[in-house]
C-alpha cells in the first residue's frame, strides 16, 4: 500500500519544513490529499518516491509561503567546528540531526533543507524564496556553520 | 570532515529515514478525501441557513404587520357609521362636552339628513383612538374630545371642520386638494391636525404634491405610532449598547479516531474562565410590540491551560579558568569544564483567547407600560471573523501554539449560532432605558475544522446588560411647541 511504504519517510521531510510536529502532520495531510488527487497524472518515466517527494516538498514550501520568514543573519556565530574530529559525527542519529535542524533559525532551516538534502540550486531557491541568490549562499554557509557548532557542543558534552 | 562530507553526512542519514506517522492520519486522509456525502447537501450550507432565518423573520413581521393592518381596516369598515356631531352653537367647553353614552344615544338615532352633507369627507379614527385632542386656536382654548367606540371609529370630517371652521372659514379641509384623497389616511389625518392647528393655511395650497410639501417642510407627517393627548409620538428607532459577562460551555469529541486518552488528557489541561461580549445594535420598530435587531459585537471565550511536563532536566555548564606556571617559565591558561544536571518538573501557564466579531439578527417581541417592558428575543448570530491565540496540547503530548497567522486547528469562520433571549427593561431618562437580558447562544458548528483530530464547540450563557437610546425622538416635535 502506498501510504504505508512512503508515510514515514515523508512526515520526515515534513518535520525537516515545520517548526513542530502539528504543522507537520498538516503539511503530511495536505501533501498526501494531493497525491491521492494527482495520482492519476504519474507517467511511470521516473522515480515514483521522487515524485512523491516533490510534491510533498512543494506543499511544505507552499505553507512556507504564507508565513513571513525572516533571512536576517545571525551574527553570534563563533566557530567552534574547526578541526572537528570525524568522529564527532558518528554517535549522532538521524533524529538526532532532524533535531538538529528543527533548532535551526527558519530560514536557516529551509536553505539548508532545498540545497543540502533536496539538492537545489542557490539560484533556484533564490526563485522560490523569492530572495537573492547571494542571500541563500549566506544562509546555507550560516546554517552550516551553527549546525556543526551544536554537534560540536553535543560531542563535548558526551565526551 | 569538509563542507562537503558534512553535507553528504547529513543527506545520507536523513534521505531514508522514516518518522512514525501518528494514529488516525490514514482516516484523517481518507475523511479529507472523500468527504461525507451530506456535506455536499445545501442544508448543511451554513450560509443558506442563515439567509434562510433572516428571511423567515423578515417574512414573519410581514405577515404580522400586514395582518395588524388588515384587522384595524376591516374593523374600520364594518363599524363605519357617520355620526352627526352636531357641535354647532357649542361652545368648546369641556365641561359641556357630551359623554360617551350621550354620544351612543346620538349616534344609535342618527339623523335623517346625515347623507346630505357628510359623504365622502371621512376621516380614519386616526386622530388617536380612544383619547382626547386638544387644540389651541389663535390662544383660544378650543377643546374637542372625540370620543370613539369599537362600534362608532369614522368621523364625519365635515362635521368636525365646519364646527371648527367657523372660526377660520379659509381653512375648510373640505375644500383643499386632498378631500377626495381618503385612501392615504395617514395624510389626511395630518390635514386635519395642521389645519385645526392652524400651522398651514389650506387657501395657499392648490395641488396635493404642494400641500404634501408645505407639511413636510413642517416636519408634520405622522405615519405610524401616531400621537395622542396623554401619549407622545412613539419613536421607532433605537441604539442598544451592551456588554455582558459570559459562561461558557466547552464540549469536544473524537473526529478522526484518535485515542481516548489524548482527549482526556487534553481536556485536563484546559479550564474555562469568565468570558464576555460587548456591542452595539440598532433596532427597528413594527407596529406595537415587534423589534428586528442587528448591529455588530465581540466576543472573547478565555480559557486557562496549564500543562505539568516530568522529567525536566537543566543542564548547567561550568567553566573554570586557572593559570598554571610551568617548569619552563611559560604560563598556561587552563579549562576546566564540568556540568550540573538537575530534574525537576515545570508548569506551564498560558491563557489561551478565542475572539470572534459577529453579526446579530434578532426578532424581539416586547410589552409592557413606557416605564417596564418585558421582552422574549431569537435569532440568529452570524460570525463574521474568528481568531484564536494560545497553547494546547497535540497528539505527541506536546503544548504547541495556536495564533492568528500559524493556527491550523480551529476555524476563522465559525458560522452560524442560535440566539434566545429574556429582556427587562425600565425608563432610565427621557429618552434611555436600562436593560438586562439573560440570553443562551448555541453555536451550530465547530470552532475547529476537518483537519483537527478533534471537534471542539462553545456554548455560551450570558447576561447583556446596557442602555437603550431612542434615536428619532425629534418626530415628538410638533406637540411640545
């Protein structure tokens, strides 16, 4: 059954675009109706699970749309990852990470999300953020940066 | 570890990974997907039902005024007997004035010549029915009471005017543009009174459109809650203002099959405080006792949640800086980093707001003297805009906020709500009264949507206590000169 095999892995990507778990589910709600809805307009010419993804993708940057998001810099970062140790990565678990990612600013969060994970381009974002495409390399290299400095502090702390 | 590694880290852990999905989003779906065949039915429309209410009162009052009307014309024609006031060689003197059974004696033997001289001149019992006018007359005293019966309403208007046209003959209304005009009764009346008045003189008039103009230029017309000597004008139109301390009633069930205990647990975190509402509505007068009612009020619901969460912890890092002088001479700055646990539990307090901004159409039926009325209101309230802001709880167990912007739980439109009412009112001024109205609102729908896992309604109890203003008080005019 197709909501049972791709139900999972979809609410994670809808955790990774939501501030908490009920946006999630009405994200998941509104992404899976419209598959359901367009089902009948898949050609069989590429991967099923991508197409599913795209338009769950779409759905969460849709209700990313509506919100007022704020791209400001913040500028208290200190950079604590140099030399990180590669090991430093190897306790952590996927939800670890998703967690990771949902402290993340807003804006932070959505670049991060588009370019590292969904693989868009700065520019492309740049359209659907309706932003500068300077402005989403910034983002990207800022949520980079606070994201290894809090595995950093987890890795101290576990140490 | 590069950019670059980093980035394929983070992609390869969470490309595949799967996130429990919570109960009931399969039905969830499925209820969104297709939904419940009698949503589609247009008695479920809560728009048409409202449209539905407002023109079933509209129609009611129709009805009643057109019967009120009916019943007074009908009894108008059976009755309708031309006395002769042979008022003649009287003097206006109340006290000579003759009683009401000497006026039944002259009117049970009409006179023989009765049809000679008043035919078509007749005038409604308009004047005020079962009451006494009094006219001054070029500052004489010319007192006149007209004494009408069930059985005997139609005066002979030419009866009326020769007796008291033999002070002015210009004035004979017998002989102005609307003599023939019996049908408007209404402005045939306010003739009459101009006339007797002596606020117009009906030699100056040669057209109905003009006389008509000369009166309203007067601010002469009276067309309905016609004075009389012991009652002034009645207004019809009035301003309501009103707040009111609300209680409310919070019910919520299961929508989606989500478990029990969720509910439960939700409905423990929330407690329902004093509420209130407060408006403003203009009311209109038909015939004696109806009013319709509408105008505009606010209404906020507040409600306390506080959510207990265990198992708390706080870290707390300490870092001590010492210096350390090695064997070598060098000094050597040294971190010493330890941390602090500690579990506890934390309540947290929020007061969540469910506003809403509506519309109420109200029928009211009210009795009484001019000091107390009583009435009994129903209606409908029509929600124009609602919006909440505050905490609950979700299916996770978690508080989460619900604003105006980010909200997806409830509604911003709530319908329709049933409105009954009881109200006591008493003269607080010339032209106030004070009122009370203990009233019930039941909200037809929900204030969540479909969406929600649960249905959540409000029922709400109030007391609207306020002030009445007659706003058309002016039509009063013309007899406090």
């Amino acid at each position: 059954m197709l909501y049972k095999a791709y139900a999972g892995k979809m609410m994670t990507i809808c955790l990774r675009y939501s501030k908490d778990k009920m946006e999630a589910e009405d994200i998941f709600q509104e992404g899976f109706i419209r598959i359901f809805q367009y089902l009948h307009q898949f050609k069989f010419e590429g991967s099923f699970e991508g197409w599913l993804r795209r338009i769950i993708v779409n759905t969460a940057l849709k209700n990313v749309s509506k919100k007022r998001i704020s791209f400001a810099e913040v500028n208290d970062l200190d950079d604590h990852s140099g030399g990180l140790p590669p090991y430093a990565y190897s306790n952590l678990g996927a939800e670890d990470i998703l967690k990771l990612i949902n402290q993340l600013p807003e804006g932070y969060r959505i670049v991060f999300n588009l370019h590292i994970i969904e693989g868009f381009t700065h520019e492309e974002i740049a359209k659907i953020l309706k932003i500068q495409p300077a402005t989403s390399r910034s983002q990207l290299v800022k949520a980079r940066k606070m994201l290894q400095n809090q595995i950093n502090v987890l890795q101290k702390i576990a140490v | 570890m590069t950019d670059r590694s980093f980035d394929k880290f983070i992609k390869e852990s969470l490309n595949n990974y799967a996130m429990p999905v919570a109960e009931g989003m399969w039905d969830r779906i499925q209820k969104e997907n297709n939904p419940k065949v009698e949503g589609a039915f247009w008695w479920k429309n809560y728009g048409f039902i409202s449209l539905l209410g407002v023109a079933a009162i509209i129609t009611a009052s129709i009805i009643l005024l057109n019967k009120n009307k009916e019943t007074s014309t009908s009894k108008t024609q059976e009755t309708s007997v031309t006395p002769n006031l042979n008022l003649q060689n009287q003097s206006f003197n109340s006290k000579q004035y003759p009683s009401i059974s000497e006026y039944n004696k002259t009117v049970s033997k009409p006179a023989a010549d009765n049809n000679k001289t008043h035919t078509k001149s007749k005038v409604e019992n308009g004047l005020s029915s079962n009451s006494a006018a009094a006219y001054n007359i070029k500052g004489k005293d010319y007192s006149a009471e007209i004494y009408t019966t069930k059985k005997y309403n139609k005066l002979s208007i030419t009866s009326l005017t020769s007796n008291l046209g033999n002070s002015e003959p210009d004035n004979d209304i017998s002989k102005t543009p609307l003599a023939a005009a019996e049908g408007s009764s209404s402005t045939y009346k306010t003739v009459l009174f101009a006339t007797a008045r002596q606020d117009i003189n009906l030699s100056e008039y040669t057209t109905n459109d003009q006389l008509i103009k000369g009166l309203k230029t007067l601010n002469f017309f009276c067309s309905d809650g016609c004075p009389s000597a012991h009652e002034p004008i009645k207004n019809n139109l009035n301003l309501e203002i009103y707040v009111s301390p609300d209680y409310t009633r919070k019910t919520i069930n299961n929508s989606a099959g989500v478990d029990e205990t969720f509910l439960k647990r939700k409905d423990s975190t929330e407690s329902i405080r004093l509420s209130f509402s407060a408006g403003f509505r203009l009311s209109k007068t038909f015939g004696n006792n109806l009013l319709l009612k509408t105008g505009m009020q606010y209404s906020q619901i507040n409600e306390k949640f506080s959510y207990r969460s265990e198992n708390e912890r706080k870290q707390t890092t300490l870092i001590t800086i010492r210096k350390e002088i090695l064997a070598t001479g060098d000094t050597v700055m040294i971190r010493d980093t330890s941390m602090i646990e500690q579990i506890g539990y934390r309540v947290k307090t929020t007061f969540n707001r469910y506003r809403s901004i509506d519309i109420p159409l109200i029928a009211s039926y009210e009795w009484g003297n001019d000091n107390l009325k009583a009435g009994v209101s129903a209606g409908v309230i029509l929600n124009l805009y609602s919006w909440q802001k505050g905490e609950s709880l979700d299916t996770s167990y978690v508080p989460v906020a619900f604003n105006k912007d980010g909200g997806r739980t409830f509604k911003r439109n709530i319908g329709v709500g049933l409105f009954t009412g009881f109200s006591v009112l008493k003269k607080a001024g010339k032209s106030t009264d004070f009122f009370a109205e203990p009233y019930f609102r039941y909200n037809v729908s929900n204030i969540t949507n479909n969406r929600s896992v649960f249905n959540q309604k409000f029922d709400v109890t109030g007391l609207n206590i306020g002030l009445r203003y007659k706003l058309n008080t002016q039509r009063q005019r013309y007899f406090n000169r």
